[in-house]
C-alpha cells in the first residue's frame, strides 16, 4: 500500500467537486428543485471534504520538503528546523486521516435536517408526567445553548406538573444528527414529589427524535388529508376555547393523525399542523433505514426500538447512566439542567468507531 493513499483519492473527488459546480448552476437543475437540493448538499459536504484534504496535503508537503532539506543541505540550523518541520507533520497526520475517512464514510443522509422531539410520559403516574416535564426543560436548556430555535406545536399537561405529551421543532444547524440519540425510553429513580412516605420510585418517558421532512421530501394531496378545528386547550389567552384555532389533520391512506393548537391562529397551526404530517409520513420509510443500521450500531438501538431502555437519571446517587455505551456520570443536576454535550460527544465517537469499521477504508 502506497504512503499517504489517501491523496489518490483527492484529485478525483476536486473533479467531481468541479462537476458540481458546474451543475448547480445549471437552469435545468435549478429547474428541478428537488434535484437542486440534492445537487447541492453534496456540494456542501464535498466542499468540507476537501478543505481537510486540502490540509492533510500539506501537512504531506511539508514532510516531503522537509526530508528534501534534510538530503541537500548541510547547514544545521535549517537542518534543526527541517526535524522539527517533519516531526510536527507526523504527529497531525494520523489525526488528519481518521478526520477525512470519517468524512468519506456517508453519513445519515437526514443529519441536516431540523427535528421534531417529542416526549411522552410512560409508567408512573404523575411522577412520569413531572419527568417528561424535566427532560423537556432538559433539552430546552441545551438547545438554547446550541443556538437552536425550539417551538411547541402540541402539548398535554399532567394532573400534578410535567407534561403527559409535548411534540416540538427544533430549527438549527444539524439539529437532527445530533439529537437523535436521545431517542428511547428514559428511566428515572427518585423519591417522587407525590410520594408521602420518602420511598424512591422508578418512573419512565419516552423520547422519540425525527427528521423534520423538507417541502419536496413527501408530495401531499389536499384529496388525501381531512381536516378538523375545535378550540385550544390549555394556556394561551382570552382566545382559549372561544376560537376554533386549533387544526387537527388525518391522513387517510396513512391513518397518521397530528394536531397543533400551539397558535392563536388557525391558518399558522395548519402550516405547522402540514409540516409535522410530512415529517411522519415521511418517517414511515425512513424508520426502514434505522432498523437496518440499529442492528449493526448499538448507539442506534433506541432510534431502531423506541422501547429500548437508554438512560437512567438516579437522584439519590446524583449518577446518570447511559445504556448503550456504559457510561457514567456523576452529575446529574448539570445534565438535567441541559448539560448534554459529553454524553452526545461520547455516542458520537462511538458511532464514528462503528461507522470506520462497517466502511473498512
């Protein structure tokens, strides 16, 4: 195998690069918004791809001038200069290597996309309601620390605080691809809020994360779609059950049924009422895509099974745990306050180990 290989594959992905550029600007292309879109995303991937190509050529460069100082000159300081060149090459390479197979490995096609997060309490009474409440606020928090923009399209109050359903978008950079591997079902051990005698409870949630389907993912016919209003319910003002604002749609050949009362105004909760029946329908064929890669990636088991039990928040300990990978945290109340990042970075780099291995580059 030839030293450094990887930049055999450099020159061919600049030309197909430059193919690319040629075709987004094509009125053809342009034409066919779906194409465009398409054309357009690998564009954007490649043009990643190539900007660390680009450094791992010349990190590759330098250890070549280097070596050629060290054959031709005999003056010791640029000699000292040429090591120290050719050593500091050496040490990025391998690093600049994993980085760019891991670029060339396809990653999910969806990662991009906005998501819909919804959570639902599970077993335990009010006690799963006052936690799905907490894992709501949970993922509010480090959203907002994302820079993401989080919008309640529906929601369902508990009798004694949380919520017994909340579905929300979250708008942003990669917003899917990131917190996809909250799906699953959240388990916590607590002494509930509604428990006299002090003992600890087991309560659950379940979370489930899906890429929001762009316009021209899933074709809608009005023909296939029934429509419903009836007044909000819940917080929202003087309008609350005085106005039949709130939109429920039924899609027939499907059955999928979404609602939003999120809004004062009916034609704003049927835009997001449309967006959200697309996002599942379109989920019905994608849900086919995860179930072939959860049996190959244990950090997907929770997208793949959304029964499957993926972390456990246990208060008197102040420990997390999460399932798939084992890991452990001793700080509970960062992370419920939406502190995240470590376990999301630690599922990632296991992913990325799994995904180097399926692709054997």
């Amino acid at each position: 195998m030839a030293e450094y290989e990887l930049l055999d594959k450099y020159e061919s992905l600049r030309h197909h690069f430059e193919e690319l550029q040629q075709q987004i600007t094509d009125p053809e292309v342009i034409a066919d918004m779906k194409r465009y879109i398409k054309l357009n995303q690998e564009y954007k991937n490649l043009q990643k791809i190539l900007e660390v190509f680009k450094e791992y050529k010349n990190l590759v460069d330098n250890i070549k001038s280097g070596k050629e100082i060290l054959a031709e000159e005999s003056d010791e300081e640029l000699r000292e200069m040429a090591y120290a060149e050719i050593e500091m090459a050496e040490e990025k390479i391998p690093g600049k290597e994993t980085e760019i197979k891991l670029l060339l490995v396809p990653s999910d096609p969806e990662d991009q996309k906005n998501a819909i997060l919804e959570i639902r309490a599970g077993t335990g009474g009010d006690e799963a309601s006052i936690f799905a409440g907490d894992l709501f606020r949970m993922y509010s928090r480090f959203c907002e620390k994302k820079g993401w923009r989080m919008e309640v399209t529906n929601l369902n109050e508990g009798t004694a605080g949380g919520f017994k359903e909340i579905v929300a978008k979250v708008s942003g950079e990669g917003v899917y691809g990131i917190l996809k591997y909250e799906s699953g079902v959240h388990r916590v051990q607590r002494v509930p809020q509604t428990e006299a005698q002090g003992r600890i409870h087991t309560s659950a949630a379940t979370v489930a994360v899906l890429p929001e389907a762009g316009e021209f993912d899933v074709e809608l016919k009005e023909s296939d779609i029934k429509k419903d209003t009836y007044c909000s319910s819940g917080p929202g003002g003087q309008s609350v059950n005085t106005t039949y604002s709130a939109i429920r749609l039924t899609h027939l050949p499907t059955g999928i049924v979404v609602t939003c009362q999120d809004e004062k105004s009916q034609i704003k909760n049927l835009a997001k009422a449309m967006n959200e029946l697309r996002t599942r329908i379109y989920n019905m064929e994608y849900q086919k895509y995860i179930d072939e890669i959860s049996s190959k990636r244990k950090t997907m088991v929770s997208t793949g099974d959304r029964s499957a039990k993926i972390r456990t928040y246990n208060w008197p300990q102040g420990r997390v745990t999460d399932h798939r990978i084992n890991l452990t945290l001793y700080n509970l109340q960062a992370i419920i306050n939406g502190d995240i990042d470590e376990i999301i970075e630690k599922l990632m780099i296991e992913e990325n180990a799994e995904r180097l291995k399926e692709a054997e580059i």
